[in-house]
C-alpha cells in the first residue's frame, strides 16, 4: 500500500470527513479549546482520474480545531490537507472556507503508457468553499475547489446529496447520487492533448471544455464504537461523463472506490 501522491477521489474525502467528525459535533457552538482527531485509512481507487487501473493506498487523517480554525483534514472541503475556518456551524447548517494542497503531482506521465509524451501535472494549492445541509433522514453537500498557484488545474463544482437511516444510536447507514462539474480548464489539463504534447507524444490534439465531469451513487456506513472511536466504510461507484469519458487520455470511464476508515476524538 502507498500513499498516493494526488488528491484523493472526492467521494473518499467525504467519507472521511464523516468519520472525522459526527453531526452532533458538528452542531456544537465554537468554543476557545482544542480538539483533535487522529486516524488511517485504507482506499482502493482509479490511479488517476481516467485511469484504467486501480491501487490501494493508505493514509493518515489528523486534524486539530480551535474554535472556529482547523488544521490538517478538512471535512467536506475536498483538500487532502490544509487549514480553514467554519463560517457557521448549527444544528442544520454548516459553511467554511480552506487553502490546502495535494501531496506531490497530481499525474505523472510514467503512471500509464496512455499518457507517455504528455508531461506530468505538477500539484497545486486550492482554496475551498463549501457546506452543507443536513435535516433528520438527509444531507446534501457541496464545494467550490479552485486552483490557487496557476498550475491550470481550473475550478470544480463538487455537489452531493445524501440519504441517512440509523440502524440505531451506534450506525448510520447512508446513500446516494453526487456528480462533479469541471471548468476548461481543469478539463482540458486532465483530459485535453495541447499541440504541444500533441507534438510530443504524436496523438492527435483533444479540447475538453467545461461541463459534468462526473456522476456518482455511494453507499456508506458509520459505526461508533465509543463516543470517540468511530469506524466507516463507502463505496462508490463514480463514472465519467462528456468530454472526459470521451477522451483519449481516458482508459475507463468507471472510476469505483471503496475506502474504510477509522478515526479516534480526543
């Protein structure tokens, strides 16, 4: 197992986000103490977006809170790692802000024999808004994730909306659908051919424009084992959409994960 040099697949970072934290927590009001949570998890997931192969990696989920500031995972904001800050936080509704980065590159040209002559794709750092609702039986979710350092990696509307039913007060059982829109950016870096690797790599140029990236349906559960200790499990079976299912980088457009996780409060 390795831990993965891009970005996690967004559905991964959710889950995660719900082991870190329960929606009671959530719903407390901000107070001046710190919090921390500390945990791993272990994903099998596409090796890179399009990717016709898949790999297991592991991972560490820390994070630490003060008052309204995190630092180190961000729930709901779709960063690996970064701080942020919550605007609002209720028993409903929940908003905040993040800057963040990936781990390394976010694609490398010796990952797939598909991608020899296009050059790798450097990691960046994003700024994130997101939030949620959250009611008794649902919650949908949402965030804007931009790329700030210019390495053309675009913005990304991420939206997802979740059913709960909870078997009792320990699991919660969850479901449903989600997509990803991608500007042109992000598109065309990820799954366009410029005339420059078009050159290099002697396949023909590919414009991908903005539109859904992506469609998703997930299924998780969440299990607490003490008030602290909570375990999760998610699969999600996630396929590309428009031009990113129609691309030549792409070798599959089904691009599945399953993740579990486990993550201690303290």
């Amino acid at each position: 197992m390795t831990i993965r040099k891009y970005n996690y697949p967004v559905p991964v970072l959710a889950l995660a986000g719900a082991v870190l934290g329960s929606s009671a927590a959530m719903a407390q009001p901000f107070d001046d103490s710190w919090k921390f949570s500390a945990g791993a998890g272990v994903v099998s997931h596409a090796k890179y977006p399009g990717s016709g192969a898949t790999e297991v990696s592991a991972f560490p989920m820390l994070s630490a809170s003060y008052g309204r500031f995190i630092i180190g995972g961000l729930p709901g904001a779709g960063i690996p790692l970064g701080v942020g800050a919550h605007l609002l936080r209720n028993e409903h509704w929940h908003a905040g802000i993040g800057l963040g980065s990936t781990l390394g590159k976010a694609r490398e040209e010796s990952d797939s024999a598909t991608l020899r002559g296009l050059g790798d794709i450097d990691g960046t750092v994003f700024v994130s808004a997101f939030g949620s609702y959250t009611d008794k039986w649902f919650a949908v979710r949402g965030s804007v994730v931009t790329d700030a350092a210019g390495k053309d990696q675009g913005t990304r509307l991420l939206m997802d909306l979740e059913g709960k039913y909870p078997v009792n007060e320990r699991l919660m059982l969850t479901a449903g659908p989600g997509f990803t829109w991608a500007d042109s950016k992000y598109s065309q870096t990820f799954f366009g051919i410029s005339a420059a690797q078009s050159a290099s790599s002697g396949r023909a140029a590919y414009t991908a424009v903005s539109g859904i990236n992506s469609v998703r349906f997930s299924l998780g559960a969440n299990y607490l084992l003490t008030p602290q200790w909570g375990l999760g499990a998610r699969v999600t079976a996630e396929r590309l959409r428009g031009d990113a299912a129609s691309s030549p980088v792409t070798e599959q457009k089904s691009q599945n994960s399953v993740g579990l996780f486990a993550n201690y409060r303290f």
